[in-house]
C-alpha cells in the first residue's frame, strides 16, 4: 500500500475536518501518498482529485464542515459512472479508499468495492448517530450539544412570557439527536419515530403541569416524526396555550467540533489507516464501549440501530 484516498460524503458533519486531518497525517508518517478527492462521489468520478500534504490539514482541527466538500451523485449510482471512477483509479495509482459519511455512502463503497476490487474503509461521519456497528458517530455529540443550546435559550423566553415550545431537531428518520437532546435539556415531552405518541397523553402531562403552577413547556420533536407545525397547531387547539414552533434545521450541523467529536474522528481515521495498510478491506470503523473498532460494512448494513428506550423511559419519568 503506496497511495491511498479519501472522500467525505452525504451531509457535513462536525468533526469530518478532524477525521481528514487524521487520516492524512497518520498516512503520511507510515510513508504514504495521500489523495484527496472533492465533492464526494461526484469528484471521484469527474476526477476531482488532488494530492494532500502536512500543509493541506493545517489548522482545519476545529473547523465544522470540510475541506473536502461533499455533495449527492446521481453518476456514481450507475455503472457507468463507477466504471469512469475506476479508470481514475487506474489513472492516479489509489490503493485504497477511505469513505467518511453515512448509510448511503458505505453502500456506494460497498459496490465499487464488489465492482471493482479496491480496498475500501467507511468512518461514520453523520449527526444523526443511525450506523450500526458504533456506539457513536463523528458529530453526533457536537449536534446534541448545539440543540441543548438552543433549547436552554427558547427556555427562557418560554419563561418569560409564559409559552409552550415545540422544538424541531434533525435525525432524519431517527430519534437520537431528539432524544438526546431532550433529556439533556429537560424537555417535557419528547416525539421520536422509534416510539408513537399520543396527543392526548402529551396534553394532560402539560395541564397538570399547568395546575401544579409551571407556566412554560419545551417539547422536542424529531423530524421523522411529524410535522412539528402541525404538532403545535393540535397542542394550542386542545390546550389554549400559547404555542410556538422553533425548527434548528442545518444550525444543528455546522460550528466547532467538540472536544468529544475531535478526539473520536481522530480515532477512526487513524485506524482506517491502520486496516488499509493491514490488507483489510470492506470494513467499518465504530466505537463500542469506548475502545475503536471495525465491522464488516455488510453485517453492519445488514441490521438496523436500535435506540436506547431506557433512556427514553428515564425521560419520561425526569419530566413529570
């Protein structure tokens, strides 16, 4: 191993700068050429593609985003298009790849790899916290601690004048960020795909409250789970509460990573160098129990992330 790639993939997330910084440095002084390919899949197959040096990852440590850029391909989604990025394999010598991103982007590695052989490694860099086979991915904690933030705030305006919030996070179709979040910041009620709510039962838990003389709610919602403006509306109709609806939308992916997220990004990449050189291929790096680990990226596609429902109940119970 001589040469070796990486890419960043599906949406940014914080710590993905760090993960590069890594994977470049920990390459580097094992004495290997390192290829940085822009805009995902995208700049793989329109050979977007440049060497990567010390210099190339100086000061980015902290920085959101990456410097890499990501974007969606339609083109590597065909043969046609793997097949072009594999005449760029060819052309610039790469040996191995490494994939920072999510779900759909180790499947993309996934086929290229059957297609075509080239030894590939997934770093799961996605907010939402949904890969199997890691307890943790890059951006999750930064992403709950951004929702803290804000819900800690739109409290105390809620104070103030007396308001019911419903607060909308990311997640896609997953309930970490939201139920994360919720606890950490003491919501009232806290609405994920994973678990069906009931408005009458979230309605009584906010009148008794009312009775018992609390004057302000936060309710969280993931984004899978409905519509968080059609939840308030419901809300402020049964209720009579004064309702507002607050959707944190991208604000959740940007900004600096935390320390938490910095120090797990340079983990994994460091070790997806490590496999590649090792003569590993197709596996996914993830975190359990504190210690780094690697997957084969087909048993972790293979199954789905089940959220933690003690923690769930734990909410329920802190919010009465």
């Amino acid at each position: 191993m001589q040469r070796i790639a990486l890419l960043t993939s599906g949406g940014d997330s914080p710590g993905m700068n760090a993960c590069i910084r890594a994977v470049v440095r920990k390459a580097i002084y094992h004495g290997l050429e390192v290829l940085g390919i822009k805009r995902g899949y995208n700049g793989f197959v329109e050979a977007d593609i440049a060497p990567m040096n010390l210099g190339s990852v100086a000061d980015i440590i902290l920085r959101g985003g990456t410097i890499l850029r990501t974007a969606r391909s339609d083109q590597f989604m065909n043969p046609v298009g793997r097949a072009k990025a594999n005449e760029n394999v060819k052309r610039f010598g790469i040996q191995g790849l490494i994939v920072i991103g999510g779900d759909g982007s180790f499947r993309g590695a996934k086929v290229f790899n059957q297609e075509y052989g080239l030894p590939v490694v997934g770093i799961p860099g996605t907010i939402d916290n949904d890969i199997p086979g890691t307890d943790q991915t890059i951006g999750f904690d930064t992403a709950v601690s951004t929702a803290v933030e804000a819900i800690s705030k739109i409290r105390d305006t809620a104070t103030s004048h007396e308001r019911t919030f419903i607060i909308e996070v990311m997640g896609r179709r997953c309930g970490y960020i939201a139920l994360a979040a919720g606890l950490a910041g003491g919501a009232e009620s806290i609405l994920i795909p994973e678990y069906p709510f009931d408005y009458d039962e979230i309605c009584d838990r906010l009148m008794r409250g009312y009775r018992r003389g609390k004057m302000h709610s936060i309710i969280v919602v993931a984004e899978g789970v409905a519509s968080s403006l059609e939840v308030g509306r419901k809300i402020s109709e049964r209720t009579g509460f004064d309702t507002k609806v607050i959707i944190l939308g991208h604000l959740q992916r940007g900004g600096m990573p935390s320390a938490t997220d910095v120090i797990l990004a340079s983990r994994m990449g460091a070790k997806a160098v490590e496999l590649l050189m090792a003569g590993e291929t197709k596996k996914l790096i993830g975190v359990r129990a504190a210690q780094i680990t690697a997957t084969d990226i087909d048993d972790a596609l293979s199954q789905t992330k089940s959220i933690d429902m003690e923690l769930y109940d734990l909410a329920g119970v802190l919010s009465i």
